[in-house]
C-alpha cells in the first residue's frame, strides 16, 4: 500500500467568538485564502473546505479515537518538538465536531480549561489559528492537526506555512477508513503505519499454514486404533484432530479476510467505503477474481452508485442494460443474477 503525497501544512488566524450556541468555529466554510499581503496559497487559487472534506476529517479524527488539541501559540507544534512544556487550553472531542454550512468545521462543545477560560473572559486571547493539511494541488483541507489561541490580529488569513517535518508523521495524512478498521481488527494501535500493517497479516497467513501442516503431520501419524492403540486413545486423538481443525479453520478464515481487506484497502481510489461490502464477498469467493475486477475498476470513479439512465439501457429494454461491464464481472464472481444485483444497488441508493 502506498501513501499519497503529503500534504501541505498552514496556520489560519481569526477572531475566537463563539457561535450563538456556544460552539467554536475551526476551519471556515468554502474557500479562503490569506489576507495578511503574503499572497498564500501561492500554490493554488485557495484553500477550500466543503462538507464532503469536513466529514472525511471527522471520520478520521474518530478512527483516531483521539480528542483535538487547543493549546497557546501552538505550542503542541512548536514548543513540545523540543521538549518544552505545551499545556493545553482545552479539548475537541471527535463527537463534538460538526460540519454547518456557510460556517464551517465546529467544536459544538470546546472544553475550556479554568485557566484559558479566564483568559478569554479577560480578552487576553483573542484569535484562534487552526492548524491544517491542504492538498498543495488543489487547495482541498485534508486534515486538522491542532487549534491554538493566539494574539496577532494583523493575521486574519492563512498566516504561514508550517514544516510538515514538526508534527508525527500519523498526523499528516488521513486514515482510510476501511485500513482503520483492518489495523484495529488485527488489534494494532491507531495509526500503525503500511509496512507493519502487511507484516502482521503476513504473520497470521504463516500462522494459518504452519497449523495446516501440523495438522498434516498429526493426520499421517494417527494411528490405527483397530490394530494399535484402544478406543479410547483413538477418541482422543479424535477430539484433538477436530479442536485443530476448528484453530486451523478459524485461522484460515482470519488470514483471508485480512488478506481481502488490505487488497481493498490498498485501492481507497477505486473502492469506497459505502461499496466495499460487495467487493468483500468476491474476494472471500476468490481473492483472483478481486484482483482482476480491481485492476478493471477506473481511479476515482464513483462506485455503487446511480446511472445517468436511472436504471435503464439506452433502449429502455431491462435492468441488465444498467450495469457496467465490472457489476456484471460482480455478478458472475458472486454467481447472482444481474437482475437481483441491480436491484441491491437500487435499494442501496
């Protein structure tokens, strides 16, 4: 599996003021750039925040599992680097955060500590300056490392670029979703990079087959209890032939199904989320049969779902006339027919 560029880094300042609810504004809505006479983002029009990039950044802040930094003059960046105390001003859970349109990204509830609670209440701060990952290509956000308060009212944009090398390299880039679900079903920490990923799959899929070939061994030894040993060695050896068969099952069943996940996984732009679950069951039938159909599937295509025919071929004529030549692939990999298939997908829509 392979990582995408990393993204680029920048710091945006803008007046705290809590929203009528109480909530805090963190990255503003649609497109914005630096008004501070820098002239950033040099690379791209501006930066741009949408609901579809608000929630990819919620779903990885949650995948994470852990809550939003606000510290001072972002401290967590610059000061924790080198060892030097960066308290914290308060915390963003993942389930406070909240996309609004027109707004932008939001803290429904911010969780102020004591002190910079007074110090917003004296008007000793009196900005924030989230800290984001901006697609250097085309201005997308793409991540939120930490929100920090500050005082520099001459900044009321994108302020200045940060080195991607300060923060963890877990920080800069999201998490797919489905490799998020994969690193925590194989009970690996949040964040494990690729590498360790395929290396732990790798190790159950040796686990699987050094239990096929004791079971081998166990097999050509057993003995003949007519012959050899009394029936009850014979139930015996029985009973511990079917328990390594059951270890040797279930074994086999995880390492496919890790196997398939990380095939799955591995293509995030050719497979989303929401249609992974078909693709699993192909793979589980036959991992050859993913790969073929994966290696068919065109990069950033919309996946499961609707046609511009809404259902129909260009005669009008059926249901099969809808389906791509990779959903009849499905078909046949699944061994269902087309019919039954476009019929999922319309329910699913």
């Amino acid at each position: 599996m392979s990582r995408k560029t990393a993204p680029s880094v920048a710091a945006l300042t803008f007046e705290i003021a809590p929203l009528a609810d109480g909530a805090q504004l963190l990255i503003p809505d649609g497109e914005f750039r630096s008004s501070d006479g820098s002239g950033r983002p040099l690379e791209v029009k501006a930066w741009r925040l949408t609901a579809a990039l608000a929630a990819r950044i919620i779903a990885a802040r949650k995948a994470r599992g852990v809550d939003l930094v606000i510290d001072y003059e972002h401290g967590t960046v610059l000061k924790a680097k080198q060892g030097d105390k960066a308290p914290a001003a308060g915390w963003a859970t993942a389930d406070s955060l909240e996309y609004r349109s027109g707004v932008g990204l939001v803290s429904t509830a911010p969780q102020w500590t004591p002190v910079a609670r007074a110090h917003l209440d004296a008007r000793e701060y009196r900005y924030g300056s989230p800290v984001i990952f901006y697609d250097p290509k085309t201005g997308d956000v793409t991540g939120l490392h930490s929100f920090a308060l500050t005082n520099d009212p001459g900044l009321s944009g994108v302020q200045t670029a940060l080195s991607a090398s300060d923060l963890s390299s877990q920080e800069n880039h999201e998490v797919n979703p489905l490799l998020a679900a994969l690193i925590a079903s194989l009970g690996l920490p949040a964040g494990t990079t690729d590498d360790v990923v395929i290396t732990a799959v790798t190790a159950l899929k040796a686990k699987a087959d050094q239990a096929d070939t004791e079971i081998a061994t166990l097999r050509a030894a057993a003995p003949d209890p007519a012959k050899y040993v009394p029936m009850s060695l014979y139930s015996e050896a029985q009973a511990s032939l079917a328990a390594a068969n059951k270890s040797l099952a279930e074994l086999t069943t995880k390492a496919r199904e890790a196997e398939v996940d990380a095939l799955i996984a591995s293509v995030p732009d050719k497979i989303t989320p929401a249609g992974a679950a078909h693709f699993r069951t192909v793979g589980l039938q036959s991992i050859e049969t993913l790969r073929a159909v994966i290696e068919a599937l065109p990069s950033n295509a919309a996946l499961g779902g609707g046609t511009q025919t809404n259902g129909k071929g260009p005669d009008g004529g059926g249901a099969a006339a809808a389906l791509s030549a990779v959903d009849k692939e499905v078909c046949k990999a699944m061994g269902i027919s087309e019919e039954a298939y476009l019929k999922t997908k319309q329910k699913e829509a």
